[in-house]
C-alpha cells in the first residue's frame, strides 16, 4: 500500500514538474478574474474554444455559459484531466465541452475561433509562433496576465489582453490593426 502511494505521488510531483517545465504550473483563476477574462471578447455558438492548460476548466464552462458554441481543453496533467471532465460533468456540459489528455505544443488548434492561454512569460514567444501558423484569420487569443512579444493587445483590462491572429500585421505586431475588428470583440 505504501509502496502505492508512493508511485502516486511521483506521477503527481512529475506531471507538475513537467507541465510546469512545458508551459506554466497549474494556479487556479479567481472567480472575478475568470469574469474579466470571458468579458474581454463576445462569444457565439458558432465559437468553437481551446483552453491551452485547461487545468480544472473553470474558464471553458464560463466561455460556453457566455455563449460559446463548444469547448476543448488541451491538459498534461492526468489528474487534472479527470478534474476538469469531473467539473465538466457537474456543470452539466459534457456535450459541450470535451477535455483532452494533450500537450498544447502538437495539438492541432485550426478548428479554434477562440484560444485562451494562461502561460508564463518565457513560454509567449514560442507559443505566439505556434499560433501564427496554425491559426485561421480572425482567431482571437485571450491571455491571462502574460503579453505577446512584439504584439498589441485590440483589448485589455486587469486580467487579460485580446489578441487577434490571421491578418497580415496582427500576426507580425500590431493586432489592432486587423481589418474591421477593433471594437468588435
């Protein structure tokens, strides 16, 4: 039994560690921060949205409830996997939002409309890159408290900044200056 317990808590310190290493630990977001997040962009059922380190999937059920069409969340920590499917279930949306053991880094994200982020800093560049090449047109990017490089946000508030990714300059610098966006989100 002991001998049990001990894996257990090796796979958790190792998937921590990992995740951590990878893109950003698991912090959970406080219930006004998630409200300022989903505030900062309109959602449609027709938004399909992928939560990068979706951890217990608070900002997935709070995008579907503003009116997100579907969710996915992309996670590397197994225990968090079964978190988040177990919140899901409760909130009464597994239909609408669907959790994947996966690592953001080879998920395919070309079906998103709207991608949100919570990584550290060190991680933005590499993942502002991802994003630049497999993102459609008018894809919009939340991200939790950390900026792109060489970006501007179309929006900000306290929590977040609103990124727009497809459109020549927005996905080379400057995201406000997508075409007939700003404003709009």
């Amino acid at each position: 039994m002991l001998f049990l317990v001990g894996i257990i808590i090796f796979i958790f310190t190792f998937f921590f560690v990992y995740t951590t290493w990878s893109a950003a630990p698991f912090i959970p977001t406080h219930a006004s921060e998630v409200d300022a997040l989903i505030g900062l962009t309109n959602f449609s059922e027709d938004d399909v949205v992928y939560e990068l380190g979706s951890g217990d999937c608070r900002l997935l059920i709070a995008a579907v409830i503003a009116g997100a069409g579907r969710g996915v969340g992309l996670e590397l920590n197994p225990f968090l996997v079964w978190w988040g499917r177990w919140r899901v279930w409760r909130a009464g949306m597994s239909d609408k939002i669907s959790v994947r053991f996966a690592d953001a880094w080879r998920a395919e994200l070309c079906d998103a409309t709207v991608v949100i982020t919570f990584w550290f800093g060190s991680r933005m560049e590499k993942l502002r890159d991802k994003l630049r090449r497999e993102l459609r047109p008018g894809t919009r990017v939340l991200s939790y408290a950390f900026r792109f490089p060489e970006m501007k946000p179309v929006a900000q508030n306290r929590a977040a900044f609103l990124y727009v990714f497809g459109f020549g300059d927005s996905s080379k610098g400057d995201s406000s200056k997508s075409p007939n966006f700003r404003g709009q989100f």
